[in-house]
C-alpha cells in the first residue's frame, strides 16, 4: 500500500503569530497574578506573631525573615566593607530619618552627657563625650540607606566602636552574641548583632560634615553602622549593654526585619 504524502502545515501569518503570543503572555499573566494574590490573601490572614522582642508581623513572615537572618550571618565577613566616597560628594543637607527618643529631650547638654556602659556586677562605665573625643577619631562617607525606600551620601565622624571596646578592655564582651543600645529616656533603642556592632567601619559618631551633632541628628553621640538600614542607626545613645539574647529594638517591635542587614 502507498502511503500518503503528508500535506506541509500552513505557516501562521504574523498577525497569528502576535496573537498567539500575545494569548501565551496574557494566560501566563493571568495564572501568575492569581498564584501571587492568594499568596498575599494567606499571608493576610495568617496569624500574627506573639508580641516580644520583634512584634507586628505575620508569623510566616517573621519566620522568613529570622531564617534570612541565619543565612546572611553565616555568610558576614568583617572583610566586607561598604563603598566609601571622598567628601565632596556628601550632601550639605543631611535628611533625617526619624525623631524617636530625641523630641522628649530637647536640651540634652553635651557637657554633662555620659554615655553608661553596663558590664557585668551590675558595674556601670561612664564615658563622657571629652572621653570618647580624646580616642582616634575615624572619619566615613557612605551611602546611608533607609527603609523608606531613599539613600543620601553622608560625611560622619567619631570613634570605631571596635576601637572603642579595645580602649575601654571591652574584649570579653564582644564574645557574647548581640549588643543593645538605648537613648537616655529609653523611648529609643536597638539591638544588633554582635558581628555588625564590632564591623570597622560601625561608628559611634559625634559629628557630622566635621561639626558636632546636631539635635535631630542625634546629638552629642549616634550610631552609624554603614552595613544596616537606618533603623538599627540609634539616635542619641545613652547606655549600651551586651548580652547572648536579643535585645530589644524599637523597629522590630513594629513589625520591621530585626536584622535590618543590607
């Protein structure tokens, strides 16, 4: 028996082929879109996390995040240094990114400012800001990133902190997992693992465009830590503590990342 030729397939003209290809993008968009609005309807409805030391989130997005945090931490190196600009690039006018612990205290006097140190025994270190100028000052232009979503090239100057646990024969301390930060009022505080706070470039800064701290900008002493979002920044430090369990901080208790890396 003979078989058949088989009759070529018409080739589509380009009008079918646009349309076809637009049916494809358009079926493939609409099963996305589906799959990410009944993702977001569960995580709406999911839980809450119970309220401690972070608060405010979701129990499956809290849980992402804690285990992004293991990843990254695995993965931090104090060799890894944020880019650095010369200082004619930082901006003259520095935006703020938040007023927390600073408006109760609008007259916070440099002069009679300590900074208290907590160590074990209940001993507490006082350091004054003449103090923490005596020590070698280290100078930083990065750009300073903040949650909200904006980033400015900024010029600060101060102590490192590791310079300032080595001068003050903090070493013990550092061996221990995170370190808290409050301001003097104790409406304010962070808290930070303890391979960010001993970072070299995190400084606890005293000035700003090489003058002293202005209020808003955490006057007499801040944090700056180049490798975190502005949230773990600390504005106007009052005592700083060390523990092996986290300490707690202000932003995650309303439902931000406790991490806060970038």
């Amino acid at each position: 028996m003979k078989t058949q030729d088989k009759k070529p397939k018409k080739e589509l003209t380009i009008e079918q082929k646009i349309n076809r290809r637009n049916f494809i993008s358009f079926t493939a968009f609409t099963v996305l879109a589906a799959g990410a609005f009944e993702g977001w309807q569960w995580l709406y409805k999911a839980p809450e996390e119970t309220a401690g030391i972070t608060a405010g989130a979701r129990k499956p997005l809290r849980r992402a995040l804690n285990k992004t945090e293991l990843f990254f931490r695995r993965f931090f190196s104090n060799n890894n240094l944020v880019k650095t600009y010369p200082k004619s690039m930082a901006a003259r006018q520095v935006r703020t990114n938040s007023d927390v612990g600073i408006e109760a205290d609008k007259k916070s006097d440099p002069a009679t400012w300590k900074l208290q140190v907590n160590k074990k025994g209940g001993e507490v270190l006082q350091v004054s800001l003449q103090d923490l100028m005596a020590l070698p000052k280290t100078e930083i232009v990065f750009d300073f990133k903040c949650v909200e979503g904006w980033d400015q090239i900024s010029h600060w100057g101060g102590v490192k902190f590791s310079d300032f646990i080595e001068h003050y024969k903090l070493a013990d301390y550092t061996k221990m997992e995170y370190v808290g930060m409050e301001t003097p009022d104790k409406a304010y505080y962070v808290g930070l693992d303890m391979q960010s706070a001993v970072h070299p470039q995190t400084l606890l800064a005293y000035e700003m465009n090489d003058k002293p701290l202005p209020l808003e900008h955490g006057a007499p002493l801040r944090l700056i830590v180049p490798v975190k979002y502005g949230i773990k920044n600390l504005k106007r430090i009052g005592s700083i503590t060390f523990s092996n369990t986290r300490p707690r901080d202000y932003w995650a208790e309303q439902g931000y990342d406790y991490y806060s890396g970038l």
